[in-house]
C-alpha cells in the first residue's frame, strides 16, 4: 500500500552522450596518431518494467501427480453392506440402528491381531442376535475366511460390544438375527 495517494514519477531515462567534437584547426602532434571520431552506440535501454503480477488463482488440474507414497486400509462402507439383518423390513425401516452396529463393530476390531499373511479381501463371516435391550449374544462363525487369526478376530470383535443400545420403539422384534462380513 502506498503511503501517499499521489506516488512520485520514475526518473526520466538519461540523455544520450553528447558526441565529442574535434577542434579541426589544431595542430597535429608528430608521432602521434590521429583518432578519428568514431560514432558511438548507446545500447538502447527498454523502459523499466514492473514484473508481472503474480497470478493468485488456483490451477486445478495442471499439477503433477505428488510422488509420496500413499496407503490405504479397507474400511467397511455403508455402500458394500457389512451388516445383514434377516428380521423382514427391519434394514430398510431403521437404517441408522444397523449403521451402529457396523461402526461400534468396526470400532471394536482389533486389524493387528489378524496374521500379516492373510489375502486382502478375505471375509468372515460372524453371526450373533441382539435381544431388546441391545445387548448381543449367540456368537459362532458362520462362514470361515480361511484364515483363522481373521475369524478369530472378527469373532472377538463382536463380542467386545457390550451393547448397541435398545431396539427402536417401533419396531416389534422381540431380537435381531445378525450377520456381519468382516473383510480384511
């Protein structure tokens, strides 16, 4: 910002030489060599420029890929449907009660206790009922991943939850029949 409204103008570019000129009627001095006056060049000078004004604006889309290494664990989505409930419409009616199952599940299940060996992508399969007041019960394995530090885990995951809290009001079931795909 300037602190005057009315800035001051940039010096004017200076003149150019003015050309020497020889005294014609000297006399010339034996031995020595007479210079004639060469014109001289003044290289031209461009007008001082302001550099550019840097452009603040995002470029998006002109930016190379970044070189960092990048990882990524699978998480389950609400979108590959971890959570099955087989209790008729009971999914569809109270999706935000099977959306807590999934995240105090997935919460509780502890990834490192699966063998590093295990392919990503394998799934076990864990069922257990929730009564209505929440709490679940009945846990077995009902479809292996072939890997049983998988299976284990996921098993001890589901028993870790104490409670998923009550059943909602409206709904008449008296428990839930409950499997969740847990996928490595």
């Amino acid at each position: 910002m300037l602190t005057t409204e009315t800035p001051s103008k940039a010096p004017a570019p200076p003149a150019p030489k003015a050309e020497q000129k020889v005294d014609e009627t000297a006399i010339p001095i034996s031995g020595k060599e007479v210079k004639k006056p060469q014109k001289q060049t003044t290289p031209k000078t461009q007008p001082h420029q302001p550099p550019p004004k840097p452009d603040n604006r995002a470029q998006f889309g002109e930016q190379a890929g970044s070189s960092l290494p990048r990882a990524t664990m699978a998480q389950p989505t609400a979108s590959n449907g971890p959570v099955s409930i087989t209790n008729g419409d009971f999914g569809s009616r109270f999706g935000w009660y099977v959306e807590i199952i999934k995240r105090k599940v997935s919460q509780d299940w502890n990834r490192y206790e699966v063998d590093a060996g295990t392919p990503k992508g394998a799934t076990a399969e864990i069922y257990f009922r929730v009564n209505r007041q929440g709490a679940p019960s009945g846990f077995k394995i009902s479809k292996t991943s072939n890997s049983p530090t998988l299976d284990q885990s996921c098993l001890r995951a589901t028993q870790r939850v104490d409670t998923f809290g009550d059943l909602p009001r409206d709904s008449n079931d008296q428990w839930l029949d409950v499997t969740y795909d847990c996928t490595y």
